[in-house]
C-alpha cells in the first residue's frame, strides 16, 4: 500500500474502469489496485469480470467485478448504482471500452457498423460521465480519463468511423472539463499510439507490420498496454490535480513523424 500523502497514491480511493478484462483497461485496473485504489471490474462478460478481479485480488488488491454493457445507458446507471452500493464511494471514472469491428470507407460503411462504433466509442463514455460524475462531484471532486486514440487526428483509409468516434471523444473531453471544472473535476484523456492489444492482435503477428510501425516511431518499439495504463494513472491521480481538459499522447513520437514519412 502507497504511503499516505502520496500524490501517487489511490489508497482509499475508487475507481471503475470500463473494458477492463483485456488489454489497456485491464493493465490500468491492476495499477490502480496496485496504487491502493478498490477497483471496479466491467465489461459484458461477467466470467471475464469474474478472473481479472481474482487475479487483483490474488495479488493483494482490492477489486469488485459488476458486468455492464458500456453502450447500454441503463447498464451505465446500474455499474454506477451499484458501485456506490457495494462501495460507498466512486471517485474515479476510466472510460475504455472501445470497438474498432470493421475496416472500409466511410462512404460504404454499413449503418449498422457506423452506429456500433459511434456507441461503443463515443456514446458509451457519454453515458458513463452523466452518471458517474454527478456521484464523484457530491464527495468534493476527482477524476475522469477517456481513451482516445492518435487515430482522432489524422485520416484514415479504411478507418474514418473509428477515428471520427475519437475525435469527437477529444472534444467531449474538453467540454466536460469546462462545465464539471467548478466542482473539483479533472476531465482528461489518453491517446495511444499503436499498442499491442487484441484490437491489432492478427496485425502484430505479421514481422512488415511491426517493422513499419518501429521505422515510423522515434522510440522504435509498439506501446505495451502497461504503457498507457501508466498514463492513465498518472491522469487521475492528485499529482495531476491542476491537469483537466487534456489529451495526453502516448506514442513513442508516432505522431510527430507522421508528415515525414
């Protein structure tokens, strides 16, 4: 357990993360449990749930698992409920879940893959910050960190619904910040660069893929879930307590070659 007065620290704390039994929410539930914090385990699957909270509590951690669906408004109210049920507190807010399921123009995108990618990436987060952070204001004040992606600013081919959902997610970020800063709320966000998550997994295991991404990276290697998670910790932390309307670049320097090459 941190020590008290750490900055760093979440002892006493809790938080939900969305998305949390894979890749960067779940890397980011272990930091934070890790940090002192009692973290809330949710996605859709409730055996999913069910293992990372086993795994945290194992390692010494304090965790609870409530599955949710996170494009489910009524889901969102219910993790929310809940939490303060079974808690008595939520001070922090993750927003990770995010799904880039197809790979084609905008122009020919199917309705319905357009609106699962809209609900599940921009949509969802709305849903969890209208609840969420009403119940973080009555206690004084927190945290909320959003997952974006570098892909929010820049065209794609083949991948503009994705990259429209993190953009707005960018402004989203930016006008919650404004209206819950008044009540001693940090609304910040992350934007990973290429990370190794399942989202890329058939990607990652082709050598050209990951050459290309090294050649176009000053620190030649793909993020690691933990990596963001750091990011994410460091967010919603009291060290960051002067940090809100933000988005944060965890690349490796991806971005500030993309014009170059």
């Amino acid at each position: 357990m941190p020590a008290a007065g750490d900055h760093f620290s979440f002892g006493g704390k809790v938080a939900i993360v969305t998305g949390s039994t894979r890749g960067i929410g779940r890397a980011t539930a272990q930091l934070l449990a890790k940090r002192g914090a009692t973290v809330v385990i949710s996605s859709r699957k409730p055996e999913a749930c069910a293992a990372v909270c086993g795994e945290i509590i194992t390692s010494g951690g304090h965790a609870i698992a409530i599955p949710a669906h996170a494009g489910s408004a009524q889901d969102c109210q219910r993790l929310i409920e809940e939490t303060q049920n079974r808690l008595g507190r939520l001070d922090i807010a993750v927003a990770n879940a995010a799904v880039n399921p197809v790979f084609s123009p905008v122009s020919s995108l199917a309705e319905e893959s357009w609106t699962k990618v809209i609900n599940t990436n921009l949509t969802a987060a709305w849903h969890l910050a209208r609840f969420a952070l009403p119940v973080i204001a009555q206690q004084g004040g927190g945290a909320m960190v959003f997952v974006s992606s570098i892909n929010g600013r820049f065209a794609m081919p083949n991948s503009g619904a994705y990259g429209i959902s993190k953009a707005a997610l960018e402004q989203l970020t930016r006008q919650l910040a404004v209206e819950w800063g008044p009540k001693n709320l940090r609304i910040n966000a992350v934007a990973p660069g290429t990370t190794r998550t399942d989202m890329i997994r058939a990607l990652a295991a082709d050598p050209a893929f990951i050459k290309s991404v090294q050649s176009r990276t000053p620190m030649q290697r793909i993020a690691e879930p933990e990596d963001i998670a750091a990011a994410i910790a460091f967010l919603a932390c009291d060290a960051a307590r002067h940090i809100t309307g933000q988005v944060l670049t965890v690349d490796g320097g991806e971005t500030i070659l993309r014009g170059t090459l």
